[in-house]
C-alpha cells in the first residue's frame, strides 16, 4: 500500500507542532536582540548606569509584553493545531498567524521605540495591534 507524502504531510500533527514551536520559538527570541546594553563610554559611575536603565525600560516592557503575548499565542495555537490536523483546513490560518507572529519583534521595536510619552506617535500601536488582531483571528 503506497501513501503519496501529501495525505501523509497533511496529517502530521507532529510536524504542524514542530513548525509552530520553531516559528514562536524564533520570533521570542528575536525579541531579546533588541535590547542593548548601556554603551560603555557613557557610563561612569552607578547614577548613569541606572539613568541608562530607565531610559531602556519601554523597551523592556515591550520586551516583556510581547514575550507573553507570544508565549499565550503559541499554546494555543499548539493546542489548535493538535485537534486539527487537517492541512487544507490549517494552511491559511497558520500561514497568517505564522507570519503576523514573526513581525512580532518589528512592530514591537516600532512600539518601543515610537510610542514614548514625548513622541506620541500612533503608528507603532497600530501596527502592533494589528499584528495581534491577526494573530488572534487567524489562530481560532
């Protein structure tokens, strides 16, 4: 009995998970390279160091909230994914969740670093809202 790797491929529910684990896994990860350390010439003493750290800190709670917002989509998408594994039913809906997922780390470096008190530019919100909006969509 020959099985064509289409009705095999399309029925992986291991493969669907993995390929889901890799793209949340990449994308959480990419988050972390947007944060820099203080450069070394501007620090003197510890008053700079936590000057340097404040100013840092949109960054780091973007960092944070996109890191949960990522980890809560990747549950349930690994949770979506393993009642579900029928190819033609999934392909659209992770193609879309996927890629709204890896621009994650883009539009959340736009909201860290466009959307301080001072900028107020709407932008950075509206493509990171976005981004969730299409995720949530596309993952149910």
């Amino acid at each position: 009995m020959s099985l064509s790797y289409n009705r095999i491929a399309g029925q992986s529910v291991e493969r669907l998970a993995a390929l889901s684990d890799g793209v949340f896994a990449v994308a959480m990860t990419l988050l972390a390279l947007d944060l820099r350390s203080p450069a070394v010439d501007a620090i003197h003493g510890e008053q700079d160091l936590w000057r340097a750290l404040v100013a840092l800190s949109p960054r780091l709670i973007m960092f944070m909230m996109s890191f949960l917002t990522l980890g809560i989509f990747g549950l349930a998408s690994r949770r979506s994914s393993t009642t579900s594994p029928d190819r033609t039913g999934l392909s659209p809906g992770c193609t879309c969740c996927f890629c709204s997922v890896c621009m994650t780390p883009f539009s959340t470096s736009l909201l860290a670093e466009f959307t301080a008190i001072e900028r107020r530019i709407l932008t950075g919100q509206g493509l990171y809202a976005f981004g969730v909006l299409l995720c949530v969509i596309s993952a149910y």
